[in-house]
C-alpha cells in the first residue's frame, strides 16, 4: 500500500467518524491522521536516503572492481589486459579511470584531460623507465 492510499484511507475514516458526531473520538482520529501524515513524510525520507545508499554502494564496487584490475606502469595506470594509460593522480584522489590523451606538439607527451596534468613518458606495467631521476 502506497503513502497516498494510506493517507486517504485514513481520511475516509475521519470523514465516517465525523459523522458520528462523537468530538473526543473525531479528535483522535484527527491526531491519528497527522501522525499517519508524518510518518509517511519519514518514509519518503528514509526511501530517498536508501536510494542514496544504493548508489553509494554500486560506485563502490566498482571502484572496487577496476582496483583488482589496475597495475602500475610508468607514471600511469593500466588495466591487467592492457589497457591504459590512465591518470594516476585522478585515480587515487577522485577514484575517477581518466585515459590520457596523446597531445600534439613538437615533444610528445599525454595529458588527463579532466586534472591537465603532463605526463612525459608513459609507460605498461613492467616496462622499464630508462629516465635519470
Ligand atoms: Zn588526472
């Protein structure tokens, strides 16, 4: 039974009541009907916070799920069949999977393009980074 079906059924029994002609018990009924009306406002409230849950639950394990799959590579992130790179900094901070992009230019390198960070050498997991620190 819905909110609204409850709250006019309760209204139907004030009106009965009403007619009656009894005032100690229309009063009751009266106070009853509020107290119908407002755990029904609860109700509503608790299904919207429920909801909120649920999703909270689904990005959860799906971040989950792409923490079992992601290595670590040169300064990025790749999946365990390859596929990559993604932004390190936008994973770890946001748990947002943000694919570099190539940018165009004279010296080659990738950009995220939701954080902007440069990264200038990418490289798969495994792979060995010949840079001098
Ligand atoms: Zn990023």
């Amino acid at each position: 039974m819905g909110v609204s079906d409850t709250i006019g059924m309760v209204k139907e029994v004030v009106e009965l009541v009403r007619k009656y002609n009894d005032l100690p018990l229309y009063q009751k009924i009266v106070e009853l009907q509020g107290a119908v009306v407002e755990l029904s406002g609860e109700r509503i409230g608790l299904a919207d916070k429920l909801q909120q849950a649920e999703r909270r639950i689904a990005q959860l394990e799906e971040a989950l799920r792409v923490t079992k799959v992601l290595r670590v590579g040169i300064d990025s992130y790749w999946t365990e069949d390859g596929d990559g790179p993604f932004c390190i900094g936008c994973w770890d901070t946001k748990r947002s999977l943000v694919r570099l992009v190539r940018s165009p230019g004279v010296m080659v390198f990738h950009t995220c393009p939701s954080c902007k960070t440069p990264v200038h050498k990418i490289g798969k997991p495994g792979e060995k980074d010949s840079r001098r620190f």
